[in-house]
C-alpha cells in the first residue's frame, strides 16, 4: 500500500476494501441464494432435536452444536483471545457426541452464542482499518477475507443439511 493511501486510511477517509466488505457482510448476513440460518432453525420442535433420521449420521442438535464450534472455532482463529488461538482435534472437538440436546435450554443458548459470535465476526469485516488480504501471523497463510468466505460456506452447508434433515423429519413447511 502506498503511503499516501496507508496515510488516508489511517484517518478514516478511504476504505479501497468496502466493495468486498459489503459483498461479504450481505453473504454472512444470510439469504440471496443461501437459506437464513433463522429460517433454518424456525419452530423446530423440541422433541426432534435429538432425533437421528435413518441414514443420517446426526441430529438437528449436533448439526446445530457444530455450527456453533466451527464458527467459534474461525472466529478465534481471525481473532484469537488473550493468550492465543489454541487449535481444537478434528472431528472430536467440533461435533457433540450425543444426539440429545444436554438440557431444555441448551438449544436456545447455541443459537445465542452462534448470532453472538457472528456479530462480533462481522465486526472484523466492518473495521475499515483491518485488511482483508493480509495474512496472519499464525496459521498458513490465511486472512480474513478467507475466514469470512470459510464461515459463509460452511453454514450454508450444514443449513442446507438440516433442511433435508427436517424434511425426512416432516418438520419442514415452507
């Protein structure tokens, strides 16, 4: 970057980055070609959250759990807390082992922590002053930019998954 752009930048007044800021806030927001993940989850009964459909290797549930680790996961990644990014072991951290939810409120709480977690990722993506194209200092090479793609990607995914999965359930009525 030159200085005169790293100089305007600094003060605010370019962002040469908010065409693919935009682009990408309006992907993680949800929608356009990809289901919402609030249309997703809509009225799900509580009784089949825990249910495993005959094929499929898991529940509205686990499908669920790991869309909340695996974001949480990417969002330490992009900005790691204090004291660093500490990597998690596939596939055993990312997916629960029980089908069932593990109280009456967990369902509920998953889905706070995943809209939690996604405010405060696309709070990277707004900072004008983050660039989305720098690496990291940790990983391989990875940047914000490709997070923002991997978040987006993966829960369009496993969304569309448990959409299948409500229609082999009959819990699906749109």
């Amino acid at each position: 970057m030159s200085a005169t752009k790293s100089a305007a930048k600094s003060k605010g007044t370019t962002d040469d980055q908010a065409p693919v800021r935009k682009q990408l806030l309006d992907l993680l927001h949800g929608g356009q070609a990809h289901i919402t993940f609030d249309d997703a989850i809509k009225d799900f009964p509580a009784n089949l959250r825990g249910t495993v459909p005959p094929n499929l290797p898991y529940s509205a549930w686990q499908l669920l759990e790991h869309l909340r680790i695996s974001q949480r996961d990417i969002l330490h990644f992009s900005a790691p807390p204090t004291g660093g990014y500490h990597p998690m072991r596939w596939p055993q951290d990312y997916w629960p082992e029980s089908p069932e939810p593990p109280s009456d409120n967990a369902w509920d709480q998953s889905i706070a922590a995943i809209h939690s977690d996604l405010k405060h990722f696309i709070a990277l993506i707004e900072n004008p002053n983050a660039d989305l194209y720098k690496p990291f200092r940790w990983g391989d090479g990875q940047n914000l930019l490709r997070e923002a793609l991997l978040i987006a990607g993966h829960a369009a995914y496993h969304l569309g998954e448990l959409v299948v999965l409500r229609r082999l359930l009959n819990t699906w009525h749109q």
